[in-house]
C-alpha cells in the first residue's frame, strides 16, 4: 500500500491536491504527499508569526536542548529505516545514505553543542566621556521566521542543516522539501515532535506550483530564507525577497583539482573517484575538473578510468551498489548530450561514455575535452569527470579559475610550496590539499562564492545567521 503524508502544520485542511514520490531507479510510487495552496501557505505563515509575537512563550533554551536531543536518540534507533527510505527516495546508494543518516545525527549533536556556548559579548565602555557610567552587552535572540527550500541530494542532512538551527536558535521554522525527495523531511519533522517540540515551530509542506512556493518565500513575514538548490532558481528568488528578509544561497559549482608531477597516484585515484561519483556526482563540491601535469595525465586518466570501470550501477537501496541513478530520466538525457558534445569536440573517452538505462548513466573518464564544452564551462551534476593535461602551474589556476562559479577546490601535492600557491590563488571558500573537493563536516564553514552562493553554510554559521545580537546599555553612577 501507497504511503500518505499530510501537511505537518496546525489548522490545515485535508487536501486533495498531491504530488506522487517516484523511486529514481525503477520509477516506482513510493509515497504521495498532500500539496499547499497560497491559502494553506498563509496559514503556515500566521501560525509562525503568532509563535513569533508571543515572546512570553518562546521555547526557553533548555527546551530546544531537550528537544533536539531526544531527536537525535530517536533518529539513532530507527536509522537504518531512515537509511533505506533516503536510498530510496533519493537513489543514493544504502552505503552512503546510511552514513548521511549518521552525519544527520551527529549535525543535532552539533546544534546543541553550538547551542551551550551561544552566547554575546561585552562591548567596551568607560572609555571616553560619553561612555562613562556604562556598561554594555549583547545577547543572541531568534531573528524571526526562518523559511527553508531544499535540495534532492541529500534529503536528510540537508534539512537537518536548514532546520536544526531554526529550532536551535528558537525561530519557527516552515520547511519545504524537495518535490522529489520529501519523504526524509517529513519522517525527521514527525520525529522533531515525538521528541516534543509543539507542532507550529516546524511545519513541513509541498507546494502545488513554483507560484505558491514564490508566494511563501517572498513573504514579508520571512525573516530569514534559507536556500540550497540551482542558482537559477536561488538568485530569482533573492531578487524578490521582501525589504529586511536575511538569506543565505547554496548553489553549485564545477570544482576544480590541481594535481602536481610530484603527486601520490596512488593516493589520490579513490579520493577522486568517490569525490567524483559519490551519488552519481549529484554533489554541489563534486570532483569535476582535474588539471593533471602533462607529465603523469594520461597515466592518472587511466588508473582513474579502471577504478570508475570497476564501480557497481544499480539499485541504491542494495548493498553491493556503489552508483545509483540521476534523480530523473531527464538528466540522465542532458548528461548524455554533454558528454556527446566533448567527445565531438575531440574529447577522449577513456572509462564510461554512454547510458545504462533510463535512470542510470555510466562513471565516466573524459580526457582533455575542449575548455568551450558544457562539460567544462558548466556544473555537469552526473556521474561525470574530466581530466586536463598542463604543463604549467600558473596555466592551471588560470583554468580553474575561469568560470563564474567559486566553492571547495583541491590540490593534490608533496610539495609545500605547490600546496599554499594554489591555496593563495584558487578562487575558492575552501582549498583542500591532497583530498577531495567533496569533503566536508558538518561544523565547518561551507560557502558558495561568485555565482556558487551567499552566506556561509555549515550549522554552527547557520545558527548564528538565525538570530540577531540585541545590546542593552545600562547606566549607573556606580559603574
């Protein structure tokens, strides 16, 4: 039987309106999920803000601790159905779903950690006449209504990125999933309120239209829009945020690797390979470029190659599969045309190349497609990698930074001097040296530059970025 989720929110109506959840790999229903109207997106919105204005009744700081706590205790005894469901959903292999679970967990560990030692500051005074007397200080207060928009990629830990440090900075938050993997956010919603939370601090709905979901982010009763998807869509949307409305943009990017004569092959080739086709590359850090010194590029492209040649396509949800699907058919189409242009613009297939089925693409190694490729100018999103010859240095970094985009990058080297030179002159918000542009924790800053993003990702910067510091200055003759 056909799975139902309502929206999670207080007062909605029954709707008749719902959106089918697809399995990427066979196509399968898996769920269907109500979907909102502007009316039921209204609602959502003055439920929040009455929370809002109420301040008596703001969740006090011990009770977002409690609260998130408990989820991550909840989510650690059902995590492999929570594994499953993402795999299935999302078609990211089992192995990597259940490791995104765990990192879910453990982002709820962070929250509350961030949590305990959210504190202001003492600003200084008595320092000059006017300042006599006083004494100032600041404390952190929840900015106001966070709405967040997520991605398909990674349907569990990115909401828990966008929405446990909503709770955790004490905003209500209105959460809207991906249409395509929704699934994973309703299951951590309802877990948010068996662990107590009250319902009207995290409502969790689908919109019908683009319409309806442009109607609630561009509300002027949003404080803070929290985005992470496709740059078309995340700068339209800043460009109609309301006046006052804080956001922070996640999009992707075509990330770059340097890879000196000096390099450890053998090192090297898994870290690319699971950078590159970790989740079939739908991965906004995604091993893209590889800038190879012409010296070693071939023998890199092959070792590369018999690596991707060896990696299991198939149903995410088995063990023994290490890529799944594109998340629909269509890119599966777009990706095969890409790789069609570079190999008509002289590129050399050396692993992959062509379609498996409807759903999955082959890991593909591409040698030395032309710079002018969609391939190579834009975020390919497959299971896609490409390798360039140079020969010097200062000519790689040229290249890498040639695009409008700018996020993680790497250089693989024993070299210290190659490691800071391109750490100085990539455009990036962060250089990796000797690992994978898809490396990532979940403390650690994490931003888009240029056309890549706005705002700096990562959950302690997220909750910061959801409240305000409010200063009280206090005048005594005794101070």
């Amino acid at each position: 039987m056909t799975q139902h989720f309502d929206l999670l929110m207080p007062g909605a109506k029954k709707s008749s309106d719902t959106l089918s959840v697809l399995s990427p790999y066979d196509h399968q229903i898996i769920a269907r999920v109500a979907t909102a109207d502007e009316e039921t997106v209204d609602l959502a919105l003055n439920n929040a803000q009455s929370l809002f204005n109420d301040r008596s009744h703001w969740l006090k700081t011990e009770q977002r601790l409690a609260i998130l706590q408990k989820t991550a205790k909840l989510m650690t005894e059902c995590s492999e159905s929570l594994a499953l469901e993402a795999a299935r959903e999302g078609g990211k292999p089992l192995i990597d779903s259940r490791i995104e679970v765990a990192r879910a967990i453990d982002g709820l560990h962070v929250c509350t950690e961030t949590l305990k030692t959210n504190a202001g500051s003492e600003i200084p005074m008595n320092l000059n006449a006017a300042s006599a007397n006083k004494l100032a200080f600041t404390r952190r207060e929840p900015i106001g209504i966070v709405v967040a928009v997520s991605a398909f990629n990674h349907p569990l830990n990115l909401i828990v990125h966008q929405v446990a440090p909503a709770i955790a900075a004490g905003c209500p938050v209105i959460v809207k999933p991906a249409e395509d993997t929704p699934l994973s956010c309703f299951r951590f919603v309802q877990l948010l309120f068996e662990a107590g939370l009250p319902s009207g601090w995290c409502q969790c709905l689908l919109t019908k239209d683009t319409t309806v979901a442009t109607h609630l982010v561009t509300s002027p009763l949003v404080s803070f829009f929290s985005f992470i998807g496709s740059a078309k869509v995340g700068w339209m949307l800043r460009s109609k945020l309301a006046p006052g409305t804080r956001c922070a943009l996640e999009h992707g990017g075509a990330a770059p690797i340097i890879v000196t004569e000096d390099a450890d092959l053998d090192a090297a080739i898994p870290k690319l390979v699971k950078g590159g086709f970790y989740h079939a590359g739908q991965v906004c850090v995604s091993v893209q470029r590889v800038f190879v010194h012409d010296s070693i590029a071939k023998i890199l492209a092959d070792k590369l190659a018999t690596a991707a040649d060896q990696l299991c396509v198939d149903d995410p949800t088995l063990e023994t599969t290490n890529v799944g699907p594109l998340i629909r058919p269509g890119e599966v189409d777009r990706v095969e045309a890409w790789v069609n242009e570079a190999i008509g613009l002289g590129a050399q297939v050396m692993a992959g190349g062509k379609r498996l089925s409807d759903t999955t693409y082959q890991p593909t190694v591409l040698y030395n497609p032309s710079d002018h490729c969609k391939v190579s100018q834009q975020e390919i999103f497959g299971p896609v990698v490409c390798v360039y010859p140079y020969h010097d240095m200062d000519d790689a970094i040229k290249r890498a930074n040639a695009l409008p985009f700018a996020f993680q990058a790497s250089v693989f080297t024993k070299n210290i001097d190659s490691a800071m030179k391109a750490y100085s002159h990539l455009n990036a918000s962060a250089v990796m040296i000797n690992e994978h542009t898809a490396f990532r924790t979940d403390w650690m800053p994490f931003a888009g530059l240029r056309q890549s993003g706005l705002g700096v990702g990562g959950i302690p910067h997220t909750l910061r970025d959801m409240q305000i510091e409010k200063m009280m200055v206090i005048h005594s003759d005794e101070i």
